[in-house]
C-alpha cells in the first residue's frame, strides 16, 4: 500500500460505522464543555487584546509557573531544580521532540529508542535523518541489559547515540511501565555513557493502579530534558506541550522554538492557564482516569473472552493503549484493509518500528470508544482474525513481508 | 551585546511608558472583540468534542475552503489552479516558512531573499544552516537585473540557489511594493534559471492606496509557493497560517508537519472558519486599513516634521512598516539602548540583513500604537538621534561596527 491509500484507509477508518482502536484521541466530551467554553468565551471578550496578540517564544511566565505545579504532583519540584525559567512551551507534545532533535540531532546521528516507540518521534528522527536504534522492553520496560548492548553496539560501529528517548510511564504503544528498579538503573547506565535522556511523559497523570514510579527527572538534575503535554489531561486541539530543560540550552530551544512557529500561540496558552487556575482541573484528572481504568478494563476483559487462542497482550496500569500480539502466522499490516471492511481500526506494529518489523502486533486504543463499542470492536477483530487462520490452515502461510515502517500511517491518526 | 542582553532590552522596550516602534503587532483593539469572544465560547462550548480535540495534519477541509475564498480576492482563484486540496495549514506564518525550508534546504544550499527581508525568516534560513544572498531592492521592490547577477553568481561559485524567498507587497521590514512590471521579470528571470519562487504575503490585504498588484501565484501555475497567515487579517494569537502548494510537493508538507507539530490546532482552525463564515470579515479589513492608514500618515507626517536633516524613509502604500535610513555616521544598532533610556524603541536594522549589515537603518512600525503615540515616540527618536549627532560633532565618528545579525533580535518581538 502506498502512503496516500494508507491515508484514505484511515480516512475511512473514521467513518462513524467503523469501531476504531486505531486513534490516541482523549475522550474530551468527559470534559465540562459548558464550563469551558463559557472560560475561553471570556478569554477572547475581556482580555481578547492580549489572547488574541503575538506572545513572547518562550511562553508566557503565568503558565510555564502553573506548568510547575502540574510537575510538582508527580515529584519534579523545587527541590530537584525544576523552575518556571527552564520551562519552554511548544505546539504540543510533538514540537517538544522535534526541539530536542533540532538542538541535538545531525545527518546519520544515533538515537536510542524503545522498540516499539511513538510512532511521531520516530517521524521526527526520520526528519532529521538520525538513524534508531531500537532498545528492547518487557513488561517492566525497557531492559537495561539491552540497553548496555545497544550502547555497546553503536560505539563498536565507530558512532556515538546522541539521546535516549524513552517513555517511562504507561508508554505509547505498550501501556508499559518501566519498574522503580530500572529507572535507577538506565539512569546510572546513561550517566556513565554520557549519555543524553528525553524523557517523553504524555500519559503520567493517567494511572488507574495507583501512582506511577517517579519520572526520571525526578530522580536527576542533569542530563534529562523532560517533555509533556496537556493533551491528554486536558485538551489536544489547543496544542500545548513543553520541555523542562537543562539551564544551559533553554535558550537555545527559545531561538529554535521561534524559527519554527514564532510563538506558541498566546490564546491557547491563556486558555491553559485559566483552566489550571481556576477550574477543577485535579478532579477531572480524576475523572478522565475513572472513564479510562472502565474502557481498559472492558477492552482487557473483550480480549479474554473473545481473541482466539495463541494471541497474547498487554496489561497497561495507565494511558490509553494496549499491546497484542498475533498468534503465529498473522500479519497485522496485511489484515488492516479486511479489518477496515469488518468495520474495525487498530494500528499494525510496523508503525512502531523504524525498522517496518513489527507485523506480528497491533496497537488497541482504549480511551476513546465506549466499553460497549470496544467490545463490539474486539468481537469484529477476533472475527477478522479467525478468518485469516482459517484462509491460512486452507492456502498455507505466507512468508511475512517486511514493511516500509512508520511512513505507512498518519502521523496525526496515532497521538 | 549579548544576546540575553538584547532579550532583556527588548523586555524593557515592552513597558508602558516606552512607546514601542518595535513590535509588528497588529491593533487586535480594532477586533469586535466581544462578538469574537462569544463566537469562541460557542465554539467550546457546543462543539468542544471536536473542536478540543486531535486534527489531521494538513487542516480541516472546512479552513481550507475559506483560504481559497480570501486568496481568491487577490486573484488566486480556481483558474489560476487553487483548490483547497493543495492548502495546508500551518501554526501562523512563521511554520509555512520553516516547512518550505525543511523540504528543500540542506546545510550549504543558497536562499535568494531581498536585502533587507524578514527577520524570521532569516531565523528558518540560519537553523536550517542556508546561506542567505540578498538581492538589493529599491522603491519599486526587487531589482530584476540585481536578481539575475545573483543568480549568475551563485552558480559561477558552483552553488545552486534553492528558492527566492520574495515578500513583494507591503514588504517587512521596508513597506516596499514590487512593482506590476517588476513582478513579470522577476517570474521570467526564476523560471529561466530553474529557480522555485517562495511568495510570502502576509500583508497583500492591507492596502491603503487601492489595491496590490496581483501576488505573483496568480501570475504563475507553476513553480510558486504562496505562504500567508490570518495573524494580520484577523489575530496572531491564534497561530494559523498557511501554504498553497505545488500539488506534487504537498503530501511531503503534509508529512513534514505531522513530524513537527502533529496537525495545527484544532481550535484555531475552526475559530478562523467560523469567523470567515458568520462574521463580517471584509469589513473588518476595511476597519484595520483605515487604522493603518491613519496611523501611517501620523508616522510620515511625524517624521517629516521632527527627524534630523539627512534622514530619509520609505513611504508604503499598506502594511505595517516604515524603513528609515539614518544621517550618516549614525548606528541604529549602537543608538538602541539610548532610545530606549529616552523611552522609545525601534528595531535596529541589523536584525533584517543575514550578514549583520543595515546598521544605517531601523524599522518603525505604526500599526500598534495611536497616532498621538507615535508622533511622541518620533519626537522623543529625534531627540536621540540630535544628540548622537551632537556627540558626533564633539567626539568624532566612531567607526561603524559590523554586527552579529539576525540573532540579536528576539523573533517574538518582530513578526
């Protein structure tokens, strides 16, 4: 398939008949709609003159402040450094990464990456023509033994990984949860290699199962740019992100940051701030966790009464995703159109992987549909997949092709 | 100084009792802004399920509709090949430039631009490590025959120009418009030499003395990408911006942008819409060109009262800017901290020139503050410039220092 019949599977895909797995979407109408519009209707009104006016690259100081108290709940504080002065606000999560790849990254430079990954970071690496390196994880992560290797590896070939990028906490697209132990560890590892860590933390606040492991950031002053997002405990189409940095490069992410877009825009950053101080923003934390622990365990609960035998998954404690892989023989990419017919989306591992292997997996979303209509989903999927093993038992198995990797699907599609 | 310095400078520049001839801000006091704050509530608070959440990368359909309508009023229209499929959307006008730039720029590849251009756009050529070669200009804008030896030049160091970069009406910083005839030659010259154009056109909409010669798309099928932004026309805080593409080049947009900021906003965009479709747009143009236009007569008349002998200056038909070169032996760059001690500020022409020249120059802009305010700020600029020029007389001329260019100038400030 080429990109642009990709494009319009999953134009297709969204079409309201279609149970899609296959988004990052948050489940905004969980938001008290009322209440923010009535907030940004203000926002434009009465202090339209600046809402509505270009704002400085940074970011304004009142939500790069407020940015620090939401770092504050999960342990990056005062105390290990974190200041509204180090903060820089970007167009959402995804310009926080290509920042940090502008600033770092040169033609056939190293990343180090968990393999799978976010499939818009590795968008980002492609951009800047760095080559992957994929680290493998299990269900506490990823594996600080490989991670040693990888290192290894990389120097043994003469080059030099400029970062890590990792997503620690209920990450995308596994739901895993790198373990308290292995933190300590990939830090130590990354220090003594010299190391760079981006630590990407879009799905933190979202635990179901108590609270996460503290971010690596937490733990270490140096050597950790740490990026998250409000839009996924707020709202993504205001596209607020940011980047805790390292003192010494934070401005040099500002004059990048207004080479790309000027300034983050001031309507969304005052609409940020406005929620964060003064509406119920902890309580609809709450709430968005609540929802999405329901969907999580509907989608879990579907998985175990209705995949057929041989099909494994994972078992997220937070975020939106869970991890299936296939029983043997299956190609997740290959099945993605008869999937669509079935009126069923999920993303196909070779998303995931900038290596385009992966096709033994599929990335299932949980925070959008309802339980009903992830149930109704998973039944579609299972059905799918009973009729390519049973075409596979007839015709035999065919060899699984290698893909053209992340290029394959929308960037957009997949937050 | 510094950098820093420079920033900490321009902070000050922004203080009430400084009048500010700096900024390139548009007098969003002009906006029905309670009507545009209920149209954004609205749009909160009724469709906040779509509005608050993911887009796709390259725009809603709905916005890229009514961006073919506004460029159809200068003469981009279906029969010159525009059609919304080919509009990507872009976080204001500073992101269409850097997407241009991200497909076709590589470290060492040469960009055309006039001498003096915009300072932002120096920021993308300078990030994407380009060398920028100025092409002069005079009062009719670029000079075809100074064009073709640039390009001859260029090539006989065996370099291939990429692109011009052109904004030929109501330029920033000068407010020079390219002339009708000048148009046709610098097209015939580009597509002689293989030469993309890239039109930006920020400013076409505000004309005060009738309207613009055609944009150069309108001129062209082929071989012409038109950037522009709504941050003039309606408000730059909401960041939306966009590019008419070359149908073969827009999917790698599409892309580039998914890995830069994912997609745009999705709010911005639909306020844009619903302003373009529910509220009285032209007319709302027709407010800010009278503004404007008061506002640069109060600028051109201050200035022909108050500036010292041997000063000389552009006289724009739209926009938002006036280009002042100064008596000789005075240096704007060196003159900024004086100025602002007098509490008023311009922007040093160093900021605009990517080799650090133009300290001969400033730019004045009259588009935000009130006519009172700007013959106060003239007033008080003269009375600097007379005492450098006194200075001057007693000490001497001190040597004009070459400057470090664009990155003096914090971008935010400059728009």
């Amino acid at each position: 398939m080429t990109a642009s019949e990709i494009r319009a599977l999953f134009a297709v895909a969204s079409r309201p008949e279609v149970v899609s797995l296959a988004g990052g979407a948050p489940y905004i109408a969980a938001l008290p709609l009322d209440a923010v519009g009535e907030m940004l209707g203000r926002l434009g009104s009465e202090r339209g003159s600046s809402t509505l006016q270009y704002g400085i690259g940074q970011g304004t100081v009142e939500l790069r402040e407020r940015i620090c108290e939401v770092m504050a709940l999960s342990g990056i504080d005062v105390g290990c450094g974190a200041s509204p002065d180090d903060v820089v606000v970007t167009v959402g999560g995804q310009q926080a990464i290509d920042l940090v790849a502008r600033l770092f990254l040169d033609p056939g430079d190293v990343v180090l990456a968990e393999g799978p990954t976010y499939v818009g970071a590795l968008g980002v690496f492609q951009a800047a023509q760095a080559q992957v390196v994929h680290v493998a994880m299990d269900d506490d992560g990823l594996i600080p033994a490989a991670l040693e290797s990888a290192i290894a590896a990389v120097r043994a070939s003469g080059r030099r990984a400029k970062f890590l990028y990792t997503i620690p906490t209920y990450q995308n697209p596994t739901g895993v949860t790198m373990s308290e132990e292995r933190r300590e560890q990939v830090l130590d590892i990354c220090e003594r290699a010299g190391l760079l860590v981006v630590e990407d933390d879009p799905y933190g606040q979202l635990g179901f199962d108590g609270d996460a492991p503290r971010p690596l950031r937490a733990r270490r002053r140096n050597g950790v740019f740490y990026l998250s997002t409000f839009s996924k405990t707020f709202a993504p189409g205001l596209r607020v992100g940011w980047i805790l940095a390292p003192h010494a490069v934070r401005d040099k992410l500002v004059i990048a940051t207004e080479a790309t877009v000027l300034c983050p825009s001031a309507f969304a950053q005052a609409a940020v701030t406005e929620y964060l101080t003064t509406m119920p923003w902890r309580q609809q934390l709450k709430v968005y966790r609540e929802v999405y622990r329901e969907r999580r365990d509907a989608l879990l609960d579907s998985l175990e009464d209705l995949m057929p035998a041989g099909t494994t998954w994972t078992r997220p404690a937070g975020g939106l995703f869970v991890w299936a892989t296939l029983p043997e023989g299956l190609d997740s990419k290959a099945m993605v159109p008869r999937a669509v017919a079935a009126r069923v989306a999920y993303v196909p591992g070779t998303g995931f992987y900038a290596d385009g292997g992966g096709q033994e997996f599929m990335r299932l979303n949980f925070s959008f549909p309802s339980p009903e209509r992830i149930r109704e989903g998973v039944r579609r999927l299972s059905g799918v997949m009973e009729e390519e093993m049973a075409l596979r038992s007839v015709f035999g198995a065919p060899a699984l092709r290698r893909g053209q990797g992340r290029a394959d699907v929308p960037g957009s599609q997949l937050a």
